[in-house]
C-alpha cells in the first residue's frame, strides 16, 4: 500500500494523521521508548506544517518556538514548509524549522 506524502493529503486525512502519530508517540513513552516517541514527534510537527498556510510566516518577523518557551526565532527566508532563520539569543546559525514550531508573539493570533 502506497502512503500519501503529507503533501497529497486532505486537511482531514493529516489531522488523522496527526491523533495517530501522536498516540504512538504516547504509547512509546509509556513504554520508554525514547528515539520512538522522538520520530512520531517530530512527524507530528511535519504533518502540522502542512495545515499551515505559509504566507502567514513573514520573513524579518520574529515567532515564539513552540516547544522552546522563552526561546525565539527570526525568520530570514521560506522554503517549503520549513522557515529557514536564526534563534535570538544563540550562536546566530542558520537553522530551518517547520512552520508548525512557529507562533505568532502577538497575543490572540
């Protein structure tokens, strides 16, 4: 059975998509397996960029990293699902993260 790039699919199928892949992530964490639980993770996060128009990431913005708290992010460019940026505070190295980590600093949006 051919599987759907999260590209091809519906806005329901990836929610779908998302609960499942989340629930093995649970699942391998009540287990303790950690590398498990980190892949189903962070396919979770790839299947939420695809639910995310990326023209609403503006590049010289900076966004809040979900996940990071306290830690943020300025996007220099997009491509693709990925916001391709540098974390305030750091070593300023290029880094791309997918849409999905990215939330908007001001409230209510």
């Amino acid at each position: 059975m051919n599987e759907k790039s999260y590209s091809e699919m519906t806005e329901h199928e990836l929610r779908s998509e998302i609960a499942r892949l989340k629930e093995k992530a649970r699942k391998a964490e009540q287990l303790g397996i950690v590398n498990e639980f980190a892949v189903y993770q962070r396919k979770a996060v790839m299947a939420q960029a695809y639910l995310i128009d990326p023209s609403t990431i503006i590049p010289g913005e900076v966004y809040r990293i979900h996940g990071d708290e306290g830690n943020f992010f300025k996007v220099d460019y997009l491509k693709g699902r990925f916001a391709w940026g540098y974390r305030l505070g750091g070593d300023l190295n290029l880094e791309a993260l997918p849409i999905s980590m990215l939330g908007n600093l001001k409230k209510g949006k």
